[in-house]
C-alpha cells in the first residue's frame, strides 16, 4: 500500500504541554487523491495538515512526504516544503509586497529563477485564479476572497506537487467563498493532490474522493464521500453532521 | 435616489479662517480666555527675542562699529541698556565649532567629507533618486574614503584624532554610532528570539548588561579598561575607543527596539514564508526584518537622536565635541560671561540636526504606509 501513497502518517502523536492534540493518527493519501478532512474545532485537524509541511512537529509516529521522512533533519524539511504547498485561514499574504512580488519572491530566492521568467510564471497563476489585473496593488487593498486567491497563486508558483488547504474559507464573507472554491475546484480537476480542511459540505461532497472526520485529536470516521453523508457508521459523525447541515 | 446620491459633495470641513478661528480658538469662553493669554504671552516674548537676537545684536562689529575681539567689546558690555546678544564670538571661535584643531592647511578635507556625507545620505533618503543604484554604492564605500580623508594615510598627511573637535567630532560620532549600531542592533535583537538556547542568551546578556549601565560608564570603560584587553603594543586611539563604547550602547537599545518591531508581526507571516520552503535567513530578510523595521521607525528616530544628543558625554573623557569647543570657549578669559550665546548657539546646531531626522521618520512614515494595509486581514 504505501509505496503508492504520496504522504503516509502512521501512529502519529502529538501533545502541546499535556493536551493530546493528535492521537494515533494514520491517514494514507495516495497521488492525486482529493482529501476533505472535517471535524468540531479543536479536534486537531489542522495541527495534523500542519504536521505535514513540519510547520507543527510531531513527537511520535512517523510522517512521509514523497518518499522523505519528516525528522529533525532540516534538508529533508526543506525538500518536503518545496514539494507541499499551503493555504492558510487568513491568508498570510506578505503586506509590504505587492501581489505579484509576493507570488514571484519564492521562485526568485528559493528556486533562483530568473526575475523575469517568474514575472512570467507569477501572471500566469494569477490567469488561472483569474485576478491579472490585481498584480499591481497590495494585499490591503484587495478583498478577502481576492487575497485568498493570491495566496493560492502564491503556493502554487513553486509547483508543488501536493497542497495542502487550512479552513481557506473560514474567514470570508459568504459572497466570496465561491470565488475560491472556483479556483479550487478547477485546481483539484487538474489532478492535484489535496488535503483540505474545511466546512464547506457542498465542496466536499463535489470534489473528495475521500472524507475524513477527526474528533479529539482522532481520526473516527474514513469514507467515501456518498457513504460520509448517506450512511456514516459512527454516532459522533452523525451528530456533526447533523449540526452542520442544519446550518 | 442613486444619481443624487453619486453627485452630492461631503460638507466643508470649515468655512474659511473666521471658521476655523471660531472653532479652534474662540469655541466658548475658557477657550477664548486662554487664547488671549496666549496671545498676550507671545505679544510679550516674540518682540523682546527678536530684539535680542538679531535686533540689538552684535554680529561682527559693536555699535561704535569696532570689530569685537573680547567679551569687554561687546555692546551689551559696555553699555548694558544697549545691547543684545553678541554673537562675534561664534563668529571669531567658529572654526573651532565646527572643525576643532584641524590644521588649516587641511581643513579642505573636513569639508569635502561634509560634502560626501550628504552625498551618502541623498540615496538613503529619497528612495526615488535617478541613478540610486550608483549613489548607493557610493555610500558603501563612503566610510573608507571618510576614514582616509578625516584621518590620513594614502598620501594625506595623518591629522591625530586629538585635533580633531567641534560639530566634526559631533558628526563621526553620531553617524558611525548610528549607522554601526543598526546592523548589530538586528542581529541582537534576532539572537535575542532565536530558538537556540546559547545564542538567544548571549544575546539577552549582552543587552541587558549594556542597558543596564549608565553611558558614562561605558565611555569611562572604553578609556580605561579597552586598552587592557588589547595586545601589548597595540594603541588604541582615544575616538576609536569612545566610538565603541557609543556604538555598543546604541546597539542594545536599537535591538530592543527592532525586537518590539519584530513581536508585532503576526506568526502567520513566519509560516507563510516557511511554507514557500525559505530559510530562516532569507524569512527574516525578506519578509519579517522590512515590516518589523517598519513599525519600529518612530522608535528608531528616537534613539537615534537621544544618541546623537549624548555624544555630548564625551566632554568627560576629554573628547572636545561642538559642546566641548563651547565650554572651552567660555572658559577663555577673553570671552568669559557669553554662556547665553554660546550654549544658545550649540542647542540651535542639535536642534537643527535632530529636528531633520524627526521630520524625516515622519515623511517616511507617510511614505512607506501609502497603499499598505498593515493588518493584512
């Protein structure tokens, strides 16, 4: 099984100060698999897609990327990096570069490409998230949605082969939201591999191929997507999902 | 209801001076009380000043038109009814002022480095100079050719450091001080936050032993202790010596400014960068030194002209500054009792300088916030 998986998490554990966020984690996501991880706040979801990139680090278990394994070693945090791209709940755009410096200042210093090809690159994935004509202005001058875009340009100006979504649209307002699911709908049709965090029901039940529910720092429930919402096994999912499509 | 909308002009903000008077000086009547006394206060003070300082002044000649040469010339010496300020000895000592005991023969020097610094300076200060580029690469290597020129050595008669005073012992200090301890103040105040436990306390040692101690001391320090740490035989000379102990205190205080900038950037900003798989050094290059440094502009200008102000201190390892040449000069007999016009005359040439660097944070302030929404939520 795990030579065709793209990342693999087996017994993962991890504690900030005594809270046991995760809790035996395994998850296997293999090339190109669309992964929508949900679950009540605090059920350390994000701490787990954190883990992947190393932006948290686990105490136990151990974490593959790509056939690299997460360890002190900092070359390995590095190569795993280029390889994942990350969009985060608010953002993260760098507010003293404009749009397209921020999406050309990792080609330029981390991949030393040349600046005008990254110029190049940088309208490009602005094209796809369909905001060319923003390169110009700051992040402050642009709407939620719009920023949120950009940092999908951003990321995926490295050309990573996995990315990874952190609630990328929980602090948008509701008009804004398609917007970014647009961009990541078509970014997940062109074969993307992707582990999103998120409530958005409607966007899971289009483009997962697989559900994954945690709750208190536990993976409780893997599905498919028409068995998550049609016929979940545990009583907990049912519970979460019974909120959150009342909504 | 749109159209009118679109058309309709916000109201004015004031109806001409009558209006803004009206509001701003004669609201109600403790209001309008205090701006007649106000009013009063300058009617009193404005007239007198002006009368002292230039009016009834002496400049070069006193009002019999001799030219003055002693305190017993000035008019206000020989007829006090008659007489403001006498600004002749400014005008006799003012080579003194501003180059010290520089040898004449040299003091081409002085002033060609006085021209270059502000030729360092203009890239530095307007980001929008044609041809920055090459003016910057000239203030690069504008302290080397400073060091030779004020110094000596290639071909320039040398000009010992004791010689040197006045608004050039001023300057050296200030700007080395400053400009020295703003890469070091960085690193300090990095090594400060950083996560490895020997560096992060060095750091923290080094700064709250430097802050913790008066200047005074340090400048005593650097007189007396530096020389015993340096091999035997080595002589360090005494502004060399002072410039340390100035630059290591400016640099504590300027890295626990840059560490207050560098606590207000969000954690998002070091995980958005790290995501993009950059190393810590070009992180903090890049993305987290030019925001952290940006808010810390007020607080930079601060320190930086309280430094510029307490290189005076140096009077008391011997070091003659524009305050020293001043003291000295109150000091000769021929010019004994002129305290008002020679302390009046220093306090102006600080003002002028520190008032240029308060107005330019602000015109940088200004300029760096246009278009830039800080709170990038």
């Amino acid at each position: 099984m795990s030579e065709e998986s793209i990342i693999s998490l087996k017994n993962v554990n991890k504690w900030f100060g005594d809270f046991h966020v995760l809790q035996d984690v395994n998850l296997e996501v293999k090339k190109k698999e669309r992964i929508v991880v949900c679950g009540p706040s605090g059920s350390g979801k994000s701490t787990m897609i954190r883990c992947i990139n190393r932006l948290e680090e686990h105490q136990e278990g151990s974490i593959v990327v790509d056939g690299i394994e997460l360890t002190g070693n900092l070359k390995n945090i590095d190569n795993v990096r280029k390889e994942v791209g990350m969009v985060f709940q608010q953002f993260n755009l760098f507010p003293h570069l404009s749009v397209k410096e921020n999406i050309t200042l990792a080609p330029i210093w981390v991949k030393k490409m040349p600046k005008a090809e990254a110029e190049e690159l940088a309208m490009r994935q602005l094209e796809i998230v369909k905001i060319p004509e923003q390169a110009n202005k700051y992040p402050g001058q642009l709407s939620g949605g719009q920023q949120q875009r950009v940092a999908i340009a951003r990321s995926l100006a490295m050309n990573p082969n996995i990315m990874l979504f952190d609630e990328p649209t929980s602090a948008l307002d509701p008009e804004m939201i398609k917007e970014v699911l647009d961009v990541m709908v078509d970014l997940a049709n062109g074969g993307m591999t992707m582990i999103v965090v998120t409530h958005e029901m409607g966007f899971a039940k289009t483009v997962a191929d697989r559900m994954v529910f945690m709750d208190e720092g536990k993976i409780v429930e893997e599905a498919s997507p028409d068995k998550f919402f049609n016929n979940p096994e545990s009583d907990r999912t049912k519970l979460f999902l019974s909120q959150i499509l009342h909504q | 209801m749109n159209e009118m909308n679109a058309v309709r002009k916000p109201p004015v903000a004031t109806t001409g001076i009558i209006g803004w008077l009206r509001i701003n000086l004669f609201f109600n009547w403790t209001n309008s009380l205090i701006t007649l006394f106000v009013v009063y206060c300058l009617y009193q003070f404005i007239p007198w000043i002006l009368d002292w300082t230039i009016f009834s002044a002496d400049f070069k000649y006193n009002y019999l038109g001799e030219q003055i040469t002693n305190q017993e010339m000035c008019s206000r010496n020989l007829d006090p009814e008659n007489g403001g300020a006498c600004w002749a000895v400014i005008y006799v000592r003012f080579y003194q002022f501003i180059y010290g005991f520089y040898p004449k023969v040299e003091v081409w020097r002085v002033n060609l480095a006085y021209i270059m610094l502000a030729f360092a300076l203009l890239p530095l200060l307007y980001a929008k100079l044609p041809y920055r580029k090459y003016f910057l690469y000239f203030t690069y290597i504008f302290p080397v050719i400073a060091y030779f020129l004020l110094n000596g050595g290639l071909g320039f008669t040398e000009v010992s450091t004791n010689k040197w005073g006045g608004l050039l012992v001023t300057l050296v200090l200030g700007c080395t001080g400053i400009a020295l301890a703003f890469p070091i103040g960085i690193m300090l105040a990095l090594g400060r936050r950083s996560k490895l436990p020997v560096i992060s306390m060095m750091c923290t040692l080094f700064i709250e032993f430097i802050r913790g101690v008066p200047l005074i001391t340090l400048l005593f320090f650097g007189m007396v202790m530096l020389p015993l740490f340096l091999p035997e035989g080595i002589d360090m000379d005494g502004l060399v010596r002072v410039l340390v102990a100035v630059t290591l205190f400016q640099s504590a205080y300027m890295a626990e400014v840059i560490r207050g900038g560098l606590q207000a950037i969000p954690p998002g900003q070091y995980e958005a960068a790290k995501s993009l798989g950059m190393s810590y050094w070009r992180m903090n290059l890049l993305i987290i030194l030019p925001q952290a440094i940006r808010i810390s502009i007020p607080p930079i200008v601060n320190t930086s002209i309280g430094l510029f102000k307490d290189t005076t201190l140096v009077i008391i390892v011997g070091i003659l500054d524009l305050l020293g040449i001043g003291r000295g000069t109150l000091a000769d007999t021929n010019w004994l009792g002129l305290s008002y016009e020679i302390y009046f005359f220093v306090s102006l040439v600080f003002f002028i300088f520190t008032f240029g660097m308060s107005r330019y944070s602000l015109y940088l302030e200004k300029k760096l916030k246009t278009g830039i929404n800080m709170g990038a939520d």
